[in-house]
C-alpha cells in the first residue's frame, strides 16, 4: 500500500474517532452502573402500553397522555399470533400496524423499549404464541424443539427487520429490546434456546442494540432465565424489599443498572373474582421513594439506580459539588441539596458514582417503567388466561386499575403519579389531555335471530368435519370461538342418565343441547313455534284439515353448561337418534407457566351412562367472517317464537345523535356471550359471573347518518325483554372524565 493511500486511511480513521462522540449509542456503563444515551448518562421514566388493545384511531390520545404525564419512554409488546394468524400469514394492516404505531411513538417525541418476544405473556391469548404451533401436538413450546425454532426464526426474519432501521442507533428511537419474557418460570429451562434467540436478534437488529431479560428475584428463575450477552433485569411489585430485590439482580449483574423491569400500577381482573385495585396512596408513595434513592421505574416495568441526564435541572457541566445553585433549587427539598453537597464527596471518596449522585437529585436514575400505564381491552378472543389451581380466565376489560382507565382517561393515580414525577424533573409543557367525551346512547331493543343451530349453514358454510371420536380445536385449525360437536343417541335414554366427560377434558365451556322429534303430535296451530322454559321447538310434515295439523314435533331442549374445573356433567333423556350438540367454546389460552400448550375443545369422549359416544360431526364456527359480511341482518330471522334458553343470535339497531361519542353498554338480565357492532367484536361479556358488568364501545366502531348494527351471540338464556343499555361509564372502572347523559 502506497504511503498517499496510507495517509488516507489514517486520516479517514481520525475522522471516525473525532466524529464518533456525536454518533447516536445507547449503551450500559458498567463502570459507572447506568446507561448512557450519546455518551452521556441516561435515565428514563416509562410506562407500558399494548398498541393490540386500543384501537388506532386512540393511538395518538393515549400516547400524548403518557407523554403529558412526564414519561420518556413507552414498553411495547408485538404478539406474534396478532400479525400471523396462519403459518406464514401476515397481517401488519389496520390496528396491527406496529410500523405506524412506533412511528407514531417517535413523533411525539417518545422512546420505546420493545418486548417482541416471541413469548410475551402480557395476559394475551397464548402468550403471543400461536395456537397453530399446537398442529404439531408433540411440539415443545420455548424450547429448542427444531419445528418450534423453525416457526421463530420465519416469524422473527419478517418481523425484526421492519424493527431494525427504527433502533435508535440508526436514527429511531428504540433504545433497548427485550429476548423472550420471564424465561426463567418456565418448566424447560433450555439455555441453548435462549443462545438461539441471542444469535438470531444479533444476526437481524446488528451488535449495538441493547439486548436484555426479565425475570423475578427467584434465584432459580435468573438461572434459566438469564444468558451472558443478554443484560439481566429483575420485575417485583410495590410491596417487595428493594434491597433484597437488587440485591437478586446483583447476584447475576454486579455490575450496571439496577433495572426492575415490571412495577405495578394495578392488576388484572379474572372473571368470577372482585374487581382488582391498588392503592393509589401506596403506588405513588413507592415511587417517592424509589425516586428518592435513586431508582429507575417503569409503570409497569421499573428499573432503578441507573442514571438519567436528559434534561436535568442540574446538568453535567454543572457538576462540581455546587448543584444547589439558586437556580437549581426551585421545587427541591432541603435533603436534596445534601446529597449534592454529600455526594460530590462521597465521589470524590469513590464510595459512589456521580451518576449515582444526579440520578437520585434527578429522581430516576436508569429507567424507570410502569404496567400497566394503559391496559385498553380484550378485544374478540385475545384474552388469555391464568392457572392458579384452576383455569382462571382473564376478563374482556384490561383497564388493570391503571393511570389511564380502559377508556384513556386519566385517574387520581395518574395525577398524583405526575405529581411525583413533578417533584424530581420538569414536566412537559401544557395541559393534561382531558378525558375523551362519552356518551349514554340509551337503551336499545334487540329481537332473536335464530337458534345457533339453526345457522350451522352460515356459520360453517364448509360444513362438517366426520370423525369417530371428538377432535380439538387445533386438530380441526379452529383458533379461537365456538364450534360445535354433534352426535347421536344409541339408544333410548328414558330415564334421566348422566352424560358426563372425562376430567380436564372441556377446555372450555360445553353448551348442551339435545333435540328429539316427536312425530304424529296434533296441533291447533299452523307452522307456528311453541316455546316454555328451557324448551323450544318446530314442526314439520303440516297437514291440512278443519284447522288442525299432524305433523312432526322437534323439540330443543337446552341442557345446561360443562366446564372446566367445574360442572363435567348434566342429565339427558331422550330416543335412540336424537341429536345430541355440544357448543364447545375457547374462553382463552393459558399465557404464562407450564401449561401453555393448552389445547382446546373436546380433549376426551363424552359418555352417556359411562358408554362412550361417538360417530361425531364437527362444525368449526366462523361467526366473525359472516356478521363482518352483514349476517344477520341482511338475512331473514329463522324464527321469532323459539324458546329464550341455549345459545341464540339476536340483533338490534340505533342512531347516534349525530356524534361518535365512547360509551358503554349493559346486559340487563343477560347470562354471557359475544358482542359485535358494525361487525367490531367487541368481546365477551359474562354479567351473570363479573365482576365486569359493561364492555367498552369505542366511537371509533360507531356510525353518524346510518344504523348501528348490534349482533349479540347469548349461549345460556336471554331476558324476557332482550335490551342492551348503554352507559356513559363503567359499572367498575374508576375514572375522572364527565360526559354527556342522552334523555330516556
């Protein structure tokens, strides 16, 4: 190489170094225990938002909150069964638009931690994880399972490099990304999976990006759960020993900031227990006092003792042991300007680091997270479930007793949130957006469609699957929903026998029904439906005669409900051919723990009399692909004189005064069943068992100038006056927006 060439590259590589300082990094300082943001030490206050549970068009107004409420960053889950419904199958349109919603996070000025799994829990169906990963039933989920890595890394080659040109570092602002979730409570403890993972986000996001874990304080837990290369942060709730608890952390990382990365705000409700809340008092007077000692926190994830610069009251020019200029001390306490004075000796001593010193006059040093911040809903079938000794369903509302309520609305905890954020940095700029304005519609009359099995045509257009004996929902690839499961009786059954199932084989909820025909009945009536109780029923074969008619008498007799950790049986009678049906539905997979291989639908035989059915057909249910078509009310009701009990399909509609307003609807005297408006599935509801009493309507669904189209699937027994009402507020959310009442 000639010396001019020489001289070029030496002279290129000076440049390189000179310019480097100004290069965008986020990085750890394991000397100093904190981050660093452009070389300079960092710290952020965050809080937790899952862009799958609000609808895009409240994206922008629940950011602008949180950023309002003096949060530098947002923690934000991708589930992977949200964007690949089928195997390789994409949908990153509309609400699932993660590209837009991260975009939108960086004009408004927000950071973003992302956790994009492939596992995130987050109460969500499955954990993020898809339900087709179970065709395989063999498969060994989280794990080194060669057809479970083959699933990742497809889904992780579409996913990260639509990630990769918004990382900070290459001018975005995504400043860290989290590997798998809380690895350690799970059963496999597979060290070469996460070296997998690790290998597979360094080869599509590049070396620079900042990759971490999160596990609890269980020292088993940050054993599986943690690996060299992945930096290593903790979660535990306000009433953990924080000594102890960094402590943990410490025991994995001796070095760097000591990140908590889920504090709790709230918690999640299940349905059929008391309405979750936490104690305003005690969430805001735990984050004092973190910021106090210097911590870092994110509502929900927390990180503390690592170090934040940006925009500090006294910045790092200034730091000289004189921190308590007059100008610095507006809106500080005494024992503030101490630990200035105190802690430019104890650094001087080397008994702590001055990043340790600014992040605790700062109030937050490293991060500071919180979850939930904003819960949002359970929209359709994506709420996951728990299992505590028993399955334990989440329910359709993830308001969470968060900051801001389901419907974005600020609460008491957010304010005295802010105003404790307010004592330790400046807040931005204005006013806190006020609520958004909600709107009690009224009430509204609903008539009944159809029976559910008198709609098999429409809901199953494909029609059934045969099979000797039942078959789960994944072996017949039904995600989510219903579907029904029809056999006959092999005898005659004349007197009340037990048909009952194998335990821990109704996953989740059978709706029994049995229809028999009776044939010869005479009737006064003319094709007219005769209905009482739990009975309903239709006739064919009429014949004519002075008024009377022989015909064939079909009664549906609703039998009443199997379910899971609960009632495995009811009692039937019936004739030899008499149609036996079983509306299996999936309340929601298992999302954390062992057990998320939870499959769905009937997992063992039905016996009558403990002789098994079988000779079965399968009805997978596509409700959604036919109200989104404008069944029912493009259709003719099936009949309007059937019987109120088993699951049935009524319909309504009503006119907005000329606004879009959210509001909320009631089930007067309803059991439980899925809602849609305009074709949004809104969720199930569950009155009968709560705690929530009323699904959240967003504006957005509503139409101004035409009707709005109300489809309500009820599976156990409607009201004799079927009505929905619509509210301007939750029966249990707590918020502080007023609205407008509409005149009954």
């Amino acid at each position: 190489m000639g010396l001019p060439a020489l001289a070029l590259l030496l002279a290129a590589g000076l440049l390189h170094v000179q310019a480097s300082p100004l290069a965008r990094s986020f990085e750890l300082d394991y000397e100093e225990d904190c981050f660093r943001k452009d070389g300079v030490p960092f710290r952020y206050i965050s809080g937790s938002i899952h862009y799958a549970r609000v609808p895009r068009p409240a994206w922008r107004d629940r950011l602008l909150k949180m950023y309002m409420s003096g949060l530098s960053a947002v923690q934000v889950y991708v589930p992977w069964n949200y964007h690949e419904p089928q195997p390789g199958v994409y949908d990153f349109a509309g609400d699932r638009d993660v590209e837009a919603f991260l975009d939108l996070t960086a004009e408004l000025g927000l950071l973003v931690i992302l956790r994009p799994g492939p596992y995130i829990c987050a109460e969500w169906e499955m954990g993020g994880l898809p339900s087709w990963l179970l065709w395989k039933p063999d498969i060994v989920l989280r794990s080194s399972d060669p057809a479970y890595l083959a699933a990742v890394d497809s889904w992780l080659h579409v996913l990260l490099p639509k990630i990769k040109p918004r990382l900070y570092q290459h001018g975005g602002n995504i400043i860290s990304v989290q590997v798998e979730n809380e690895y350690g409570s799970y059963y496999a403890c597979d060290h070469g999976y996460l070296r997998h993972l690790l290998g597979s986000f360094r080869a599509l996001l590049g070396s620079e990006v900042l990759l971490f874990t999160t596990d609890s304080t269980r020292a088993e837990e940050l054993r599986c759960g943690t690996l060299q290369g992945l930096y290593a942060t903790i979660d535990f709730g306000p009433g953990s020993n924080v000594t102890e608890a960094f402590g943990a952390q410490r025991w994995v990382e001796p070095k760097g900031p000591l990140v908590n990365s889920e504090y709790y705000t709230g918690w999640l409700d299940y349905w059929g227990e008391a309405h979750a809340s936490t104690s305003l008092v005690h969430v805001a007077r735990g984050l004092e006092d973190m910021l106090q000692l210097g911590a870092s926190v994110n509502m929900q994830v927390v990180s503390w003792w690592g170090t934040a610069w940006g925009a500090l009251p006294c910045h790092l020019q200034h730091w000289n042991g004189h921190c308590c200029s007059p100008s610095c001390q507006a809106g500080r306490a005494a024992a503030a300007c101490f630990i200035s004075r105190q802690g430019w000796h104890w650094a001087q001593q080397g008994m702590v680091s001055p990043c340790w010193v600014c992040g605790v006059l700062t109030g937050l040093s490293g991060v500071s997270r919180r979850y939930m911040f904003h819960g949002g809903t359970n929209f359709a079938y994506w709420s996951g479930a728990d299992f505590k000794d028993q399955y334990k369903p989440v329910t359709t509302s993830y308001d969470y007793d968060a900051p801001l309520s389901e419907a974005g609305d600020p609460t008491e905890k957010l304010f005295a949130i802010r105003m404790v954020i307010s004592k330790f940095q400046p807040l931005p700029a204005g006013p806190m957006p006020p609520a958004t304005p909600k709107y009690a519609y009224g009430r509204v009359a609903l008539q009944k469609h159809a029976d559910l099995l008198d709609a098999l045509d429409v809901l199953c257009p494909s029609g059934p699957i045969q099979s000797r004996f039942p078959l789960t929902f994944e072996a017949i690839k039904q995600a989510h929903g219903f579907v029904v499961y029809r056999t006959q009786l092999p005898r005659d059954v004349l007197e009340p026998t037990m048909l009952g199932a194998p335990p821990h084989s109704i996953c989740d909820r059978g709706y029994v029904m049995l229809q028999k025909g009776q044939r010869g009945a005479l009737a006064w009536l003319w094709g007219a439906g005769y209905s009482t109780g739990r009975l309903s029923a239709r006739f064919g074969a009429v014949g004519c005669g002075h008024g009377a008619a022989v015909l064939t008498l079909w009664l549906q007799e609703y039998r009443g409900t199997l379910e899971r950790d609960g009632q495995t049986t009811v009692y039937v009678m019936g004739r030899a051919g008499d149609t036996l049906d079983v509306l299996l539905e999936n309340m929601g997979r298992i999302s954390f723990g062992a057990n998320i291989s939870d499959f769905k639908g009937l997992l063992g035989n039905l016996s009558l009399d403990s002789s098994p059915l079988s000779n079965w057909l399968i009805y997978p249910l596509d409700i959604d692909a036919a109200v989104q078509q404008g069944w029912p009310h493009a259709a003719l009701p099936k009949s309007s004189r059937r019987g109120r009990a088993g699951p049935a399909f009524y319909t309504g509609t009503f006119e907005t005064p000329g606004l879009t307003w959210d509001t909320f609807v009631k089930f007067p005297g309803w059991s439980k069943g899925q809602l849609w408006i305009n074709g949004f599935n809104l969720g199930r509801y569950w009155p009968r068992r709560g705690p929530q009493q009323t699904l959240f309507v967003p504006g957005s669904v509503l139409h101004v100038g035409r009707p709005n189209n109300i489809t309500v699937l009820e599976l156990e027994g409607a009201p004799s006056t079927p009505l929905l009402l619509f509210l301007d507020q939750p029966l249990f959310n707590r918020t502080l927006g007023h609205s407008t009442v509409a005149t009954e």
